[in-house]
C-alpha cells in the first residue's frame, strides 16, 4: 500500500492505520491506534487495548465482549498477509 496518502494528509482521518511486526515464522503483531491484536505459529491470540493497559499484562482477546474485535483484526491481518504474498509472486 502506498504511504502517499498518508505523508499527504498525517492526520490520517480517513481510516484506521495498522502497524505489522513480525517475529519468527509465521508469529504476528498488529497494532492500531487502540488496539494490540497478535497472533502466533500455534494459532494463539492476544488482544490488548492499549490506552487501559499498556503494559499487555490482561489478554481480552478470549473475552466475550470483544469478539469482534478479535475477529475484525484476524479479518484484517489475513487480508494484509495475502495481499502482501500476492505481491511477492507479481515479483518472481
């Protein structure tokens, strides 16, 4: 994804921006402005709501209430990993 728009407009009001990291295979971190969403090898997820606990020490990601946010992000994370692969293979 280009980072025109936002270097045109950093206020970035327009959407939600997103910050993967990634640590060993197939281990993934994605942050957003309130949330820190991360998803390991083994499946595991852990969800962190940033601005209440910045230290990660309470995982809300196996809580009832914030499903869809688990779900949302999973969503979101898979679609930057495939476009992402799509776009390895338009390379080779």
């Amino acid at each position: 994804e280009s980072l025109v728009p936002l270097l045109l407009d950093p206020s970035g009001e327009d959407q939600e921006r997103y910050s993967l990291s990634t640590f060993g295979e197939g281990n993934y971190s994605l942050r957003g402005s309130r949330y820190r969403y991360i998803r390991y090898h083994s499946g595991q997820e852990e969800l962190y709501e940033i601005a209440t606990d910045p230290n990660e020490w309470r995982n809300l990601a196996g809580s009832r209430e914030n499903q869809s946010v688990v779900d949302s992000l999973r969503k979101r994370l898979e679609k930057i990993l495939s476009d992402s692969n799509e776009k390895a293979l338009q390379r080779d």
